[in-house]
C-alpha cells in the first residue's frame, strides 16, 4: 500500500517553493547596486555596438 500524503499540505508545500524561487529571481534582479546595474547596461550596449557594427547592409 502506497504512502498517505495530505493533498493540502502537498500543495501548500509547493506553493511555498515557488514563492521561495521567486524572491531568489527577485533578489537577483533587485538587490544589485547603482554601480553594478550601471556596469551591466553600459557593458550591453558595448555589446549591441559591436554586434551592430559587423553587420552587413544588402
């Protein structure tokens, strides 16, 4: 015979774990500081530059 799960606690469990994995995502995104967002946009446009710049016209 199979194990007894509580479908709630089951589904409050993974309610949780997914909560859990968006406050890792949002701490990512949102806990950076000024600096840190500032290198990365800047280095993004370097990047969109360069890749501009090797393209061919037709």
């Amino acid at each position: 015979m199979g194990e007894i799960v509580n479908l709630n606690r089951a589904r409050k469990a993974r309610d949780k774990a997914e909560d859990k994995a968006r406050a890792a995502a949002n701490r990512a995104a949102h806990g950076r500081t000024a600096a840190e967002k500032k290198t990365a946009r800047t280095e993004r446009e370097r990047a969109e530059r360069h890749i501009d710049g090797h393209k061919r016209e037709d």
